[in-house]
C-alpha cells in the first residue's frame, strides 16, 4: 500500500516523464523518416511532372552513352566538353521518354516483343542498324545482313565465361553495345509512331499544294535601290516609354526566362613565358646531332616527343603539308628542323623509303590462348600442314578459328602498316606485308596464335618512315604559378564587388559584366571546362567573389552581380531591343514619306535621292527565306511577287532599311503543277515538322525541375 500511494504522489511526474518518453519516440521517427526525406532529396537531379530522376540512373546512363562514345571512337576518355555535350544529352533524352510514356500510355500505344525482333533481325531491319559500318559489306557497301545475324550469335554465347579474358571483355563489350542500340531502336519507333499518328491528323488539301506550287513556280528578277535606317540618326526619332510597353505586352510569351544569374568574370590565359619558349628551343635543339647519327631513333623520339614513333611505312597522302614535302623530297638519313609553329616545335628524320603496296587484304585462322601452348603448336602446325597440301583456308577457319571473322571464312580485311601494327602487333604487321598472296605465315599476338592467308594487295606505290620530334610548349610550373599567384593576389585585395571594375581595369586584367547564366549552361561563353563558375554562381548570393577556378588554360574569377528569377524577362531589360526596332520603324516610315513626296519615276533617280546605288538580284519569289545580297525581308518577297514587270514600285520599308524596286523579267518553272505529288511533299514536310514539334510541345508543357547544377 505505501509503495501504490508512493506511486500516486508522483502521478504528475510519471506522465510527465512517459509523454516525454513518447514524444521522443515519436519526433525520433519522424526525423529518422525526414533524414530520409533529405537524402532522398539530395539524390533528385530532375523531376519531370511528379516522376523523380535520381542521380544514380542519370549517372548510369551517362556512364552508358560514354563507353558508347569511346567504343565508336576508339578513345579511352573524352574531353570534358564532349562529356557536356553527353549529359545535355542524356538528361533531354530522359525527359522525353518521361513526357512520351505518359501521353503514349493514355493512347494505349507501345512496342511489342515481336514488332522489336522484326526491326533488329526480321525482315524490317531499322535504319539505324542499316547505317552501323560494322554491318556493311566492303565490296558493295549496302547493309549485309548476315553479318548482323553473326553479330547477334556471338554475342549471345553461353560459353562466354570459358573464353580467354581479353576475347570474353571484348565480346561483354560488344553485347552491351547491342543493348545500348536496341534500347534506343525501341525508343525511336514508339516516338515514331506518337508522331506519324499527329502528323497524319494534318494533311494538305489542294489549295494548300497549288498555292505552294504556285509559290515557288515563278521567280523575279530585279534592280533595287536602298537607303539604310543607319542613315538616320537615332536622335531624330522619339520613342516613347508607352509605346515600349505596348510592344512588350503583345510580345510578352517570347520573353519567359529561366532562373539565371548575372555575373561578371575575369578570364586570364596560362601561357607559356618567354622562358619556356627559350628552354623548349634549346631542349629540341640539344636533340639535333643525336638525332642525325643514332641508329636509336625510336628511342629518342619515345622519350622527348609528344607523338610516338611509329615503325611502319606511309604513303604521302598520310602526311601533312610539311611533312609530306620533306618526305618525298629528303634524301634517306636526312633531318629537317627544328620548326616553329602554333607553339610547338618539330623535327623530322626520314629513316627509309621503300616501293611497296600500300595495303594488303588478309583472312586468318585464330587459335585462341588455352594455357596449353604445346597443344596450340601443334594445333598450328598441323593445319599449316593441311593448307599446304591444298586445304581449304575458309572452311577450316569456320571450323578452327575462335574469333567473329570466323563465319566469313576468316576475313579480316584490308590493312595498311599503322592498322596491323596498332590492331595487333610489330610482327603480325611484318608477316602480312612480307609474305606473297595466297602464301600463309604463322604468327603469335596477345589473341593467340594466327595463321595469317594474305589474299590480295595493292599495287606499289612510294612509301616513307619518318621519325618526327613533336615538342609542344608549355607553361612550367614556375610559369603556372606567377600567373596563378599574381591572379591570387589581385582577388586577396579586392573583395567588394562594386569596386572589382576599377581594381581590374588597374591591374591589367579584362573584366566581362552583365554576363547571364542559366543552371543548363555548359560553359561560361567560349571558356572550355567553365561548368563550374556556373555551379558556384547558383551556390552563392550577390556581392560574392568567386575562389580562382582552373579552365582548360584559362584561370577565371566570378562575382554574382544578382538573380533573374523565373518568368518574364522585365521591360528593362528588353527595352534598348525594343526601342531600337520601333525607331527602325518609324525611320522607315519618314523615309518612304520623304521619297513618295519625290514622285520619281526610276530607280535610278531613287538611288541618287538615297544616296544609294542600283543593284540587282535574280530569283525572288515568295517563299524566298533570304534574298541574296539584301537578307531576310518578307515584305519584299510579297511586293516582289506581286509587282508588276517593268513598273517602278513605292517604297517598301523592310527590315534593315526602304527598298524601291523594278520587276525587269519573270521566270516560270516549266515543270507541270502535280497535285497527288506536291500533296505528298507538303505532308512529308509537315510530317517532318511535326515530328520535332510535337515531342518539344510535350516538354515544354511539362513541370520539369532541373537539380543538374547541384551536382554537374
């Protein structure tokens, strides 16, 4: 009894302490749940009308198309502003597909599993896998569909695994590559079949075809005269702030604006000093006799040039200008140089010349590496053994051979030295160009061991091996760093943004302002590898002064002089635009006053009243989009067309200035109006429009959050 009522008198504590208890359970799982929340977030690059595009498939199919990039270009790495280009890329395409799936699933519309196998290996291949050069015949040039269907089947080996580890990544390679391609074969045809379906609810009747053949049937030829509106001064013409506004307002849709930010940067170029220069001269110049007298060249030339040497014959279209004159007109063992040009130094040294064709086509039989080489000898050997006593090479190679060339009986291709030496090795290089056509050598690469069929070479022609010294100049690290340092300096001292302009005027340095970035701009003007001043300008508020960013060769400074937020673009900013075409106008309207009260009757006097010339022009009609020597000036292209031959007209005021103009011949197509055939070509030309159009509308509909900058 005394410990209940001991518990009664501290009730008030015991609740107290329990609704504590719970509240910390409760506020406990909801942070839990909100750093969740937080981190999910953090990871959102986009969201596209409510559907989140998470860094990690953003980043997966970057890493996709770049390993597409590379395999097509034979590169191991891009450069950053190839990598822009692949993220700009990769984030439309995603975008598109969001804003595509939702309209395509309303309309119950997709790609089936058959529809897909009929456009990668049925009897509709898609013209995307029609164009690979991997899948085209080099005797006729068209798609070998064969070749595709070897493709799919060496890919789809079960017995991957068992090969030897440079054919099994070869061969993962090339399947991913395939995936890539059908995945985007898929995608094509459902946008495809979005837009055929729009495009066919617009179809031309025939008054649009006659008008459009109409249009284009009968041309012009004129003389003109025109007076610029620059030949009026701006001063003479009052434009008023209403009149600004009234233009802006009827215009307002063309000046919706993203977020932005207006900076202003300092861009100082990292190049070499006149010290680097002078020691780069002598460091060539040191080479010279060495070059001239050693039998080393490779040597040398792979350890002081930029570009390796390569042990092989060229022929001179391979060269450039000046190589090519030394080329064919040195004597053997002769050196040219050193040269300077575009900072960088050369030396040349022709090492041979020879007569030789310039390429051989080969076949071979691969016997892949097993770790059993004694077996893989006599393998070789033995059908060495064969082909000499008249086997046939073809069908022993579909039997033997371990690689893809294998179904084609073996057949390599053409080669020049630099593509067997750089495709396989040194010796696989010598042997095919050393060995007679339909003779077979035996060789040994990294691929295993090769009997190589040589099966046909061109005719001889003059060849050369040229060893070249390639020694760009470039700053030291002594010169790197006065430049960054001096720069350093510059920003340590001058941290108030109102006064940067004066600051850099003083010290030399050219400061750019007013400069406005938006969070999808890739680079900072013309500055490669800018991406992040642009990053660290939406990171930071106004009056801030950026840390010094490397860029490409470039050190770059920002300072955030403000925000633009998103919507329209203000009457300031867009009035010296206005202003400027309302003045245009009204200038023309005085001009073509003055001259209408002349009542001159040719267009030669016209031209002396303008203080003008006459010149002429052929082939005006009215769908002309730019007129030659005069622009783009749809008012003419009206008058024009309907002017009278040999009849001086009134003034016209255009563009960029008052045209009068005389008629003095007119041209009419010969060909006869087809009504079924200008039909197809305006619904083909509407399909075509369509197709970009429709999918841009979707985007430009969609709510579309962009996070890129937080992370890119």
């Amino acid at each position: 009894m005394a410990t209940l009522e001991k518990i009664r008198s501290k009730a008030g504590l015991l609740v107290l302490v329990v609704g504590l208890a719970l509240f910390a359970f409760i506020i406990g799982d909801f942070l839990n749940s909100g750093s969740t929340y937080f981190r999910q977030t953090q990871e959102r690059v986009a969201k596209v009308d409510g559907e989140v595009i998470k860094i990690q498939d953003y980043q997966g199919r970057i890493d996709e198309m770049t390993e597409m990039y590379k395999m097509q270009s034979g590169s191991s790495s891009l450069p950053e502003e190839y990598m822009n280009q692949i993220r700009q890329s990769v984030f439309d395409a995603m975008v598109q597909e969001i804003v595509l799936d939702e309209a395509t699933d309303k309309l119950g519309m997709q790609v089936g599993p058959e529809e897909l196998f009929d456009m990668v290996q049925g009897e509709n291949i898609s013209p995307m896998i029609q164009q690979m050069q991997m899948f085209v015949n080099p005797q006729t040039g068209q798609f070998d569909k064969t070749a595709l269907l070897n493709f799919l089947k060496s890919i789809d080996d079960d017995n991957i695994a068992n090969y030897p580890a440079e054919q099994q990544a070869q061969l993962i390679q090339a399947r991913n590559f395939w995936l890539f391609w059908e995945k985007n074969i898929k995608r094509q045809r459902l946008e495809q079949k979005y837009t055929t379906l729009l495009s066919k609810a617009v179809s031309a009747n025939v008054l649009d075809a006659k008008e459009a053949f109409n249009d284009a049937a009968e041309s012009s030829d004129i003389v003109y005269a025109m007076q610029s509106y620059a030949s009026i001064p701006d001063s003479t013409v009052e434009v008023s702030k209403s009149e600004i506004e009234k233009l802006y307002n009827q215009r307002k849709e063309l000046y919706k604006q993203k977020e932005g930010k207006v900076i202003k940067y300092i861009a100082v170029d990292i190049r070499p000093s006149q010290e680097d220069y002078d020691k780069a001269s002598a460091d060539i110049e040191s080479l010279k006799e060495e070059f001239k007298t050693s039998e080393k060249v490779a040597d040398i030339v792979n350890e002081n040039s930029e570009v390796p040497y390569m042990d092989a014959f060229f022929t001179e279209n391979a060269f450039d200008p000046e190589m090519k004159q030394f080329a064919t007109t040195a004597e053997v063992g002769e050196v040219y140089g050193p040269v300077f040009d575009n900072d960088k130094y050369r030396m040349f040294k022709l090492v041979d010349k020879t007569v030789a064709p310039d390429s051989v086509k080969v076949s071979h039989i691969m016997l892949a590496n097993t770790g059993d080489e004694a077996r893989t000898t006599a393998l070789a050997d033995s059908l060495m053994n064969v082909l000499k006593n008249g086997g046939n090479f073809a069908e022993l190679a579909k039997e033997f051979s371990a690689d893809q060339a294998a179904e084609n009986g073996g057949e390599l291709g053409w080669f020049t030295e630099i593509t067997a030496l750089r495709g396989v090795n040194e010796e696989f290089k010598n042997a095919v160009f050393s060995t007679p056509v339909n003779n077979i050598a035996k060789v040994k690469s990294l691929y295993g061991t090769h009997l190589v069929k040589v099966t046909e070479k061109t005719n001889n022609v003059n060849k050369y091996k040229v060893a070249d010294i390639d020694m760009t100049v470039s700053p030291s690290s002594k010169t790197y760093s006065n430049i960054y340092n001096e720069l350093n300096q510059f920003v340590s001292k001058n941290s108030d943004l109102a006064k940067l302009d004066d600051a850099a005027k003083e010290a030399g340095y050219n400061l750019i302002s007013g400069v406005t970035v938006t969070a999808d701009n890739q680079t900072l003007g013309s500055i490669k590898n800018s991406r992040p001043v642009i990053r660290w300008a939406f990171q930071n508020d106004k009056g801030k002064i950026s840390e010094i960013f490397e860029c490409d060769d470039k050190f770059v400074i920002a300072g955030v002089e403000g925000t633009l937020k998103e919507g329209y673009r203000s009457v300031a900013s867009v009035t010296p635009a206005l202003r400027a075409e309302i003045a245009a106008q009204k200038k023309g309207e005085k001009i073509a006053a003055d001259l209408k009260a002349k009542s001159l009757t040719s267009v030669e006097a016209y031209a002396d009243a303008m203080g003008s010339r006459v010149d002429s022009v052929k082939f005006i009609n009215f769908g002309t989009r730019r007129i030659a020597g005069i622009g783009v000036e749809p008012k003419m292209n009206a008058m024009v067309s309907i002017a009278e031959v040999g009849q001086v007209s009134e003034p016209v005021a255009g563009n960029n200035g008052v045209y009068v103009f005389k008629v003095y011949d007119r041209n009419k197509d010969a060909k006869e109006f087809n009504e079924a055939e200008q039909i197809r070509t305006l619904d083909a030309s509407n399909a075509y429009r369509f197709g970009f159009q429709a999918i841009q509308s979707l985007v430009n509909k969609a709510e579309v959050e962009d996070n890129r900058v937080r992370f890119f």
